[in-house]
C-alpha cells in the first residue's frame, strides 16, 4: 500500500461547559454552530471512530485500517483491537465535571490533598466542595499536565486544552448535573457515581507539570518535550519565523497544528495543507515527514507511541 498522511473525521461534543474558543481562538473551520466542548481529532472509541476523508483510502474507518495494517500505520511490533492513542481539542468555557478516567491564570483541580481519607473525600464530593479535598494547581499557556489514571481531576473555566491520552472513553465524574445539558442527576444515581469515582480513585497519585519553554536549536525552533509516560508522548515545536522542519519516525504520529497559520505537510509522496487547530495523522510507514511554515511561525504538536 501507498501510505500518504491521513485527514479524519473528527466528532465532535458540544457538552454544556464548551463555548466558541476552538473556532474563534485556535481558528478551526467548519464547527458547527453553538458550543463547542471537544473535537476528537484522532479517535478510535467505539461510536465515534474517525474515517479517512480523502485520498485512496476515503472512507475506511480507522479501526479497520488498525486491524489490517496494525504494523504499518501503528509501528513495529503492534497487534491490539484499536488505535491506542486519543487526541482532543477541549474548550473548557466552563468548569469541567470533576472526574476520573479509569485504568482503562487559569486552574486545574488535579489529584487529592495528602492526608484526605476515602471518607472526607466521599463527603466533599458530595457536598461538591472540591477546593476542600483536592489540589488547585495554576496553569499558564505552554503548561503540560500529566495525569496518571485514577486522578481526580478538572479544569476550567477559561482554558483551552489539547489532550492526548489512552483511547477510551471510560470516566466516572461527580458531578450533581449532566454534560450534555445541565439537567439534575438524580440523586440516588450521584450517590452511585460518586462511590464509583471512588473505587477508581487513588489517592495517592500526583501530577506533574511542566512547561514548553527551551532554548532554540539553531534552526531557530523550540523543541520541547512536553510529557513521556508509558503510553503516549507529546512534543511542541515552535518558531516565529518561516521555517521547514522534517521529523523521522518509526511509530504513528498525531501531528495537529496549534500556530496562527495553516501550514504545509510533505510525506511519502503526498503534499497538502494543515489548517489550524487540525490534525492529520501519519502513518508509521511513511518514516518521516517535511512540515514548512510561512510568515506566521510554527507551532505543532507531535503526539505518539513511545519508540
């Protein structure tokens, strides 16, 4: 097969603390109106898998492609169901819910204070006094926050996030009214929310933050690490002036375009234009790629496998 790089659907969720900041901020097109909470740019989750939007492959489902070509679109060595990796755009307008993913100038709400029981916490959530049991961190523009599973946690309002995580879309949050609406849970399922929570929960577990400020190569591009864990990593590459980059790899990347300007992407014979706050996602064949940013800089995030 003749790889190329791959545009996908992206679904997209309009919960209740989204707003209009991916349109309007980061400059995504074609959203449609409303709020808008996340767009998952690469999502292999069972009801929202993204589909190939152009080229030989239009059509075909991510999960189809990971099943017959596990190797070549994933990397060396891979067998599994399903495309290991999620990516999102979030646009938390309003304060998220208080949650947490299972195993499988702004704030954060990130993990539980030391010396709170399972107990207080029980108590707190219930009574929805977060700030009581849980850390608040500050955040600025650049910060990564790593977030093992089992971490209570929220952010928002006022913050626009690009997540990449395990592809799962198992949470548990606590919260006294839905996502989708604002409707009232009712109470005897907030109770068994909060206990699932809970039994998910460790308290123990602590998150780190970092920020994407390095020196420049000589090229002139900031080339940060922003997070490395045993399931995904994430880089920001970053420059105020016209510049071309290339990038090997062996394994999928996830490449979405944060910078003010559309850029142009180079692969295994396909040339094409990266709009903004999009995503394209680079099949581990190809090997490598060409990325080139004209007057408004670059500013790109490569999320992917370990190796």
């Amino acid at each position: 097969m003749q790889w190329y790089p791959l545009r996908l659907s992206a679904p997209v969720q309009q919960h209740l603390f989204g707003g209009r900041a991916i349109a309007e901020v980061l400059g995504r097109e074609g959203l449609p109106d409303g709020r808008v909470a996340e767009t998952w740019e690469v999502s292999d989750v069972d009801g929202r898998v993204g589909s190939v939007l152009e080229g030989p492959l239009a059509g075909t489902p991510l999960r189809d492609l990971v099943r017959e070509h596990p190797e070549e679109l994933v990397g060396p060595g891979f067998s599994g169901p399903r495309f290991p990796v999620l990516t999102k755009f979030i646009d938390g307008h309003g304060a998220l819910p208080v949650h947490v993913h299972a195993d499988d100038g702004a704030t954060a709400l990130v993990g539980v204070r030391a010396g709170v029981t399972l107990e207080r916490l029980r108590e707190a959530l219930l009574a929805q006094e977060w700030d009581a049991v849980l850390e608040r961190v500050p955040v600025a523009a650049g910060d990564t926050l790593y977030v093992p599973a089992g971490t209570i946690h929220s952010f928002g309002p006022g913050t626009l996030v690009y997540e990449v995580q395990q592809t799962s879309d198992v949470l548990q949050h606590a919260m006294a009214r839905e996502m989708s609406d604002g409707s009232p849970v009712p109470e005897e399922r907030r109770r068994a929310n909060v206990e699932a929570l809970l039994r998910q929960t460790h308290l123990d577990a602590r998150v780190a933050v970092t920020d994407s400020t390095v020196p420049a190569d000589d090229d002139g591009v900031r080339r940060a690490l922003c997070c490395e864990g045993p399931y995904f990593v994430l880089h920001r590459w970053r420059s105020g002036h016209p510049v071309r980059v290339e990038r090997a790899f062996t394994t999928a990347q996830v490449l979405s375009n944060v910078g003010p300007a559309p850029v142009r992407v180079r692969a295994g014979g396909w040339d094409g234009e990266l709009g903004r706050a999009s995503s394209l996602l680079l099949p581990a064949a190809l090997g490598g790629v060409e990325v080139e940013a004209g007057e408004g800089g670059l500013d790109v995030l490569w999320s992917h496998l370990p190796g």
